[in-house]
C-alpha cells in the first residue's frame, strides 16, 4: 500500500539500508575507474577555472542517481528493458 523506505526488510529479509549498499557497491565494481576519471577532471579542470568546482556535486548526485535506479537490491545492473521486482 505504501512505498517501501530503505530501511525496511524486503522479502529475502534483508535490510533495505544493506540492499541499498550493495547497489552502490556494484556501481563502484563496475565503474570505478569512470567516477575517478571524472573527479579528478573536475579538480584539474577547477585548479584553472574555480566554476569548474561545481562538477564535484553534479558527480555525486550522478553517482547516487545511477546507483539507485541502475542497480538492484543484489548489486547486480538491471538491464533497460527490465523492471524492478516489487
């Protein structure tokens, strides 16, 4: 009836703050190197042009977003052409 907030249990009994995790977890597995690419762009390009400082928070916000919406509960990437499971 209500959405689920991350810190229910879902079915499997895991802990929605742990199926939350494991999202990010799987993101960083597999992109890891992106998100450093990325980050350390925005301080070189920032060291030259100080508005360039202001990439950092659209990267976490992305990181958090990709996360969230990419990943499942198991860490695993959900493909486009599939839904959640509820």
């Amino acid at each position: 009836m209500f959405p689920k907030s991350a810190f229910d249990f879902d079915e499997g009994g895991q802990h929605g703050s742990e199926a939350l995790m494991k999202r990010y977890i799987g993101l960083v597995r597999d992109t890891w190197w992106l998100w450093i690419v990325m980050f350390g762009g925005g301080l070189i390009a920032g060291y030259f042009q100080p508005i360039f400082f202001t990439s950092i928070p659209i990267i976490l916000f992305a990181f958090l977003y990709f996360g969230l919406m990419r990943y499942d509960a198991e860490g695993e990437l959900t493909p486009f052409d599939q839904e959640e499971k509820h």
